[in-house]
C-alpha cells in the first residue's frame, strides 16, 4: 500500500510539475502577444521577430502614415506573396490602393491644371488595387466608398499621355516596316 501511494505522488507530482511549466510557458506566450498588441495600439512598428507577417504589416502602415507611399507600396506587395488567406489579401490590396491613392492626390496637377502623369498612373493603379480587394472580399464597404471617391476624383476622360513616336517599338522593330 505504501510504495502504490508513494508511486501515485510521484506521478501526480510530475503531472503538476508539467502542468506548471505549460502555465508559465503560456503566460509568457500572452505577455509577447500583449505586447505586440500594445504597439499596434499605440501606432507603433513591432520589434519582434517572432511575428514576421504582423511586423511587416505594421512597418507598411507606419511607411504610409509618413506619407513614404512608394516603399508603403513595395511593402505590401511583399505581404501579398505571404498572406495566409484572401480575406487578409482583400485587406492588403485595400491598404496599397489607399497608399497609391494619396499618392496620386499628393502629385495632383500641373501648372497649367492638367494632371501630371504620376498621378494619372497611381489613380489607375488605385483603381486596379480597390477593384482586386473588391473580387477578393465583394462585401467590403469600405473598399467600396474609397472605389467611389477615387472614380470622383479622376477625370473622366482620362487618357495617357502623348507621347512622341520615337520610329522605334518594344520590340525593337522599326514602326511602318512590312
């Protein structure tokens, strides 16, 4: 009877040492989750290299935020070959039309009030980003309303630039040549 019981506080003593180590390691799995947490709240990159993805993200948002909207862009677009599912896809392509949106405004026109040609191509880009975030996630209101002032804020006959023939195509061909 005595070595039955002392063999069962033997286990019941490694099952409570286990169950003490998996308690702490999980608290200390909360308290990095909590501070990663604590920077996105605060608007701040995260520092942590456990979470590649998140880290990414948020140096995206804060390269926008600093109206750095090339390399929020670049950024981004990174995520999209990483991106876990197309819900988190739809919300990338929603945030690089966002930073190719402003972009476009910060370069708005001319001197002589015509649009300058940076910004025609980041308002198509926009367009393209918002309507790819819209086939991804089709209920997404937000992409929606931003679709709909980016098309009030474009021309309506907008058209590329003219530019001049140089006698000479991609490919390299002469133009006009049978």
């Amino acid at each position: 009877m005595g070595n039955r019981l002392r063999n069962t506080n033997i286990m019941l003593s490694l099952l409570l040492v286990i169950g003490l180590s998996g308690t702490a390691y999980e608290g200390y799995t909360l308290c990095k989750i909590d501070r990663v947490n604590q920077s996105l709240r605060a608007g701040k990159a995260i520092e942590d290299d456990a979470y590649p993805y998140q880290k990414k993200f948020s140096s995206a948002y804060d390269q926008g935020r600093q109206a750095d909207y090339k390399h929020a862009v670049q950024t981004y677009s990174q995520l999209l070959e990483i991106a876990p599912d197309s819900a988190e896809k739809a919300r990338i392509q929603f945030n690089i039309a966002n930073n190719l949106f402003l972009s476009g405004l910060a370069r708005r026109v001319n001197n002589d009030g015509t649009l300058k040609d940076e910004a025609r191509y980041a308002f198509i880009q926009a367009r393209m980003a918002y309507e790819q975030a819209l086939r991804l996630a089709p209920a997404s209101l937000p992409a929606k309303f931003n679709l709909s002032l980016l098309h009030a804020v474009m021309p309506a006959n907008m058209k590329g630039a003219l530019k001049e023939q140089t006698g000479m195509e991609l490919s390299n061909l002469p133009i006009g040549l049978p």
